[in-house]
C-alpha cells in the first residue's frame, strides 16, 4: 500500500527544497536531526484515527531524519497498526526534500505531494488532512 493511501495525511508536510551556500539560499533556524512525533491532534502517541476513507488506524510512532543545513532530503517511518488487528504492526517510510525559511518548514515527498509546517525552537508542527502532528527533538 502507498503511504499517502493509509495514513491520508498523517504524514510530514513538504515543498521543494533549495540549495546552496549562495545569498539565495534558505534562511531560517537548523532542522536536521531526528524529530519524533508526540501528538496528533493533542493526543500523545499511540492514538486511534479515522482516515478520511473510513479506515481505523493506531498511530504507534513516527521518526523523522532531517539531513542537510536548511535544506537537503528526509526520511520518516511511521509504525502503525489497523483498529481490527491491534497486535499486528506495520511500518511505512516516505522520503522527500525539505527546505526551511523563517520558521516555515516546507517537503515535497517523492510522490510529488507538498505539506507545510512550522519550526519553533525543538518542536516542530503541521496540521496535514485535519490532522495536527507536533514533533520534538
């Protein structure tokens, strides 16, 4: 299954990224490093989601690795389990780019979808399909 089709917006918010040390190149704070996510919604890891095609999830965790100053390339690997089968946990791994300006955070996954988000200090946070996911490192 496609990541976009399970987890319909649970996932990392994203924009081309730039390069460079060029006066043209990004500004903003350093992201890279790990991040992991801690809440959905305001709700700490695991939560049970409805999908916007009806699907029960549980949100077990998620790791996202941010490589590059600020902008490069990213990796986050979800692990979740569907509501009927609780026991049974599965994970998924999306990769894109990233670029950062300001405190506005932007991916493209490989997919070519594109999410935004906000980076404030050591948390960073999107709101993605009506889903808000706060991260931390």
């Amino acid at each position: 299954m496609q990541f976009r089709s399970i987890f319909a917006g649970l996932a990392l918010a994203t924009l081309a990224a730039c390069g460079g040390d060029s006066p043209t190149a990004p500004s903003g704070p350093a992201v890279s490093g790990t991040w992991t996510m801690r809440t959905v919604n305001g709700t700490p890891l695991p939560v049970s989601l409805i999908l916007a095609d009806g699907t029960q999830i549980i949100a077990r965790s998620s790791v996202l690795t941010l490589t590059g100053d600020r902008s490069g390339t990213y990796q986050e690997v979800i692990t979740f389990s569907f509501t009927a089968t609780p026991n049974l946990t599965s994970a998924i791994s999306e990769t894109g780019t990233w670029t950062v300006a300001g405190n506005i955070i932007s991916f493209a996954t490989s997919d070519g979808d594109h999410y935004t988000g906000t980076v404030t200090g050591n948390t960073l946070t999107e709101v993605v399909g009506g889903f808000a996911q706060v991260y931390s490192r």
